[in-house]
C-alpha cells in the first residue's frame, strides 16, 4: 500500500472519529433556520451563502455538506497546529474548529498554546468557547466540556 493510501485512510479514520464527536451535539435538522446567532443554517451545522432559511434539503445534500465541512475543519486543524498531537486531542479540536469555525479555530490561543509546545493548556482553551450571541449557552458548555475531556484523555 502506498504511503498516500495509509495517510488517506488515517485520515478517513480520523474524520470519522471527529464526526462521532460533532454528530450528538449537532443534530440534523434538514430545513434551513436561524441559529442562535442569527446565522443561516441546515442539515448538521452547515452556514454559509448556500443555505436558504425555509428551504428543506435532501438526506444526501446534508451528507455532502456535513463530509465537506468536517473535511474543511480537519484540514484546519491540521494547517494550524504545528505539533503532533494524539488522535483524540485532533479529534477534540477539529469538533471544535467545525463549530466555531476555521478562522476563529486558527486564530486562537489554544493554537497558539498548541504550538508553543503546551497542549493540556490547549486543551483547557476548549472551555472558553461557550458563549454565542456574547452569551454563556449551557447547551454549549456542555459540548466544550465533553471535548475538552475527550482532548484531555488523548494526551
């Protein structure tokens, strides 16, 4: 087997874990809706231009969006931290990067934490990211506790 085949199959494997992390705390709801922000959303999380409030999409338009973008925040994650990392602690941060997104993800200070070499650090960052709408959302705190967890028994 190829180098490029047993990379492309961890990586499979990996995504696959982050996305029985974010399922359970996404759901699926098919019809696009504002989020608690005010923010356009459908399917499992999905934002974006793409997503019509009102507008019902099918099982297999959710799939290829929810690959895309677990995709879109694995590659994050692996863009912007430099260290290794177990794959537990990956998994932890890419549910976290799907959910607040690849920009506020790279621009953190569990990154910056992450790549000075100091990753249970990075891992307590997870907690700070329970607000919405400058708000504490128990919903929220609840999802940073169980990856933070997650992230903690990786290391």
């Amino acid at each position: 087997m190829s180098n490029k085949a047993v990379v492309a199959g961890t990586l499979a494997g990996c995504i696959a874990i982050a996305a029985a992390v974010i399922l359970p705390w996404e759901g699926n709801e098919p019809t696009g809706y504002v989020d608690i922000v005010g923010v356009a959303t459908a399917c499992v999380g999905h934002t974006g231009r793409d997503v019509v409030v009102g507008k019902t999409y099918s099982p297999e338009q959710c799939e290829a969006w929810f690959k895309s973008d677990v995709g879109e925040a694995a590659r994050a994650v692996d863009r912007c931290v430099t260290v290794p990392m177990p794959d537990k602690v990956w998994s932890a941060w890419t549910s976290l990067a799907f959910n607040i997104g690849t920009r506020a993800f790279c621009g953190s200070t569990l990154v910056r934490k992450a790549n000075a070499g100091d990753l249970p650090g990075a891992c307590a960052q997870i907690s700070r990211w329970d607000h919405a709408g400058g708000k504490r959302v128990r919903g929220l705190t609840r999802r940073r506790a169980a990856e933070r967890q997650l992230c903690e028994e990786g290391l």
